[in-house]
C-alpha cells in the first residue's frame, strides 16, 4: 500500500481536476442521484434527505433515529430538518426509544409504507436502466471496486 503523504506519478503530469479521481465520483454520484431524485421529487414531494430516510425505514422497519441518520450519511441538521417534514407529511412516527430513553425510534406509518412501495420500484428501474450499460461481469467490478475504495477511505479518515 502507498503512503498517502507522497507524491505519485501522476503528480508529475500536474492536478487535473478533470482527471480526479474523486472529483469524477462526486460528478457521477451527483449525475446518478439527480436521475433517481427525478422521480421522487417530481412525483412524490420529497427531497434527497427525506428519501434517504423513507429507504432506510422501509427496508428495517424502525430503527433508532441517530441510526437511520448515521447510516443515510446525514448530519443531525439534515436529519432534523428532513425528519419534520416527513412528520408533517405523516410519512414517519416517531416514538421515544425504550432502550435509551434520549433518542427516538423512528418507522413508517401506513401512508409512509405506502409511499415507499410506490418509489422502490421506481428507483430500482432506474437503476436496472444504468447498469444495463455494463455486463454482469462489470457490475460485479464495480461493486468490488467501490467497496476497496470505501475501504480504503474509511482508512485514511481513521488514520486523519
């Protein structure tokens, strides 16, 4: 494994944010998001947030708020913000946690279940639709690729 505090051969050619590895990823997740998003702003009245969190409960029944947020990459002022709109659209209940007393358990009501059974499928021809351009052979690269490079980033985070 190289040392991420020296240089490499790339850096002999010069920055090329074009070129950048993460700048590309950031524009490709973005590129992709927008796509997915279309269908649940356009026809649903939600937001990427609040989508995240609908996924998150409609795939674990409830789960504990700060675990929903954790795991939806969202900070406590996205979570909160998104959270009360999802209340007030009577998508999310939201009930003290039992097993600790400071947090709240959060889950679907009948209308939240409802919403996300019409959105899943959506998103999952979406997605069925961008990984058409590649064989089966290309999506297992990528899904091993994207694991290593998470890997590896949660690494040089630990190490900061």
């Amino acid at each position: 494994m190289s040392d991420p505090r020296q240089p490499t051969r790339r850096q002999a050619t010069g920055f090329d944010l074009s070129q950048f590895i993460p700048y590309r990823l950031a524009v490709l997740a973005d590129e992709i998001s927008q796509t997915i998003a279309q269908v649940y702003v356009d026809q649903f009245d939600l937001t990427r947030h609040e989508w995240r969190i609908l996924a998150w409960l409609g795939k674990h029944r409830s789960m504990p708020a700060k675990d929903v947020g954790r795991n939806a990459g969202l900070d406590k002022m996205q979570m909160s913000r998104a959270l009360a709109r999802l209340e007030d659209k009577k998508l999310v209940a939201v009930e003290r946690d039992e097993e600790d007393r400071r947090g709240n358990v959060l889950g679907l009501t009948r209308q939240g279940r409802a919403t996300y059974d019409r959105i899943a499928p959506l998103a999952l021809a979406r997605e069925e639709y961008l990984l058409s351009a590649l064989t089966v052979e290309e999506v297992a690269a990528l899904d091993t690729i994207m694991a290593k490079l998470l890997r590896q980033a949660s690494a040089l985070n630990d190490k900061s």
